[in-house]
C-alpha cells in the first residue's frame, strides 16, 4: 500500500473512533476521561483528523505534496506534544513515549512518501 494512503487512513480511523467514541479513545490513550470537556476536545480533534486524512488522499500532485507536509507539520506537533506531557508529568511516562514514537513514525511515514512522490 502507498504509505501515504496507508497513514491517512490510520489518520481517518483514529478520528472516527475520537469523533463517535471519546471515550473509548481516551481509554485506549491511557487518558483521564474524568474531564466533563473531554468529548468536546476530542471531536475536535476527530473531525480534522477524517478532514487532512480525506482531503489528503483525494488531492492529486502539487495539493497532495502541500498536504501530506501539513501532515508532517501535524504529526511532529503531536510528538512534540508527547515530549511536554513527559517533562510536565502529565500523563504516565509509557503513554507519553508511545505518543512520541507514534508521532515521530507518523513523520518518517509522511517523508519518506513525500520522498517517493
């Protein structure tokens, strides 16, 4: 499978599940649902997730290249933001390195289809 196609569906499928089940995400995350905001903050999230995965794989050329960076861009952020959650002592330690591989590969994954394309 093109590595593109393949990492925007992961992209599409993590934001369907954290658009129709917050929860479940939050659990499968390791996350504290205990916050009244979380389902908001989720959807959010879920809804461009399904939006940068579907317009990414529909968009041809020069517009797939501009987004597949704006993935990387988006993928970096979140391995960044596993890194904060490690020194803040936010969320347990194993979760937040899992946050960081998982975004980082996210990153190889984008690159090395950037550098195929």
């Amino acid at each position: 499978m093109d590595p593109v196609i393949g990492l925007n569906v992961g992209r599409m499928v993590v934001g369907a599940v954290a658009l129709s089940k917050p929860d479940l995400l939050a659990r499968l995350l390791g996350l504290d649902v205990s916050n009244a905001q979380w389902p908001y903050i989720s959807r959010m999230f879920g809804g461009r997730e399904i939006a940068l995965g579907a317009v990414t794989i529909l968009a041809k050329g020069t517009a797939r290249r501009n987004l597949v960076a704006a993935g990387i861009t988006v993928d970096a952020t979140d391995a960044v933001s596993g890194l904060l959650a490690l020194r803040e002592k936010s969320v347990n330690p194993v979760l937040a390195g899992g946050l960081v591989v998982t975004g980082l590969a996210a990153v190889a994954t984008g690159a090395g289809g950037l550098r195929d394309s």
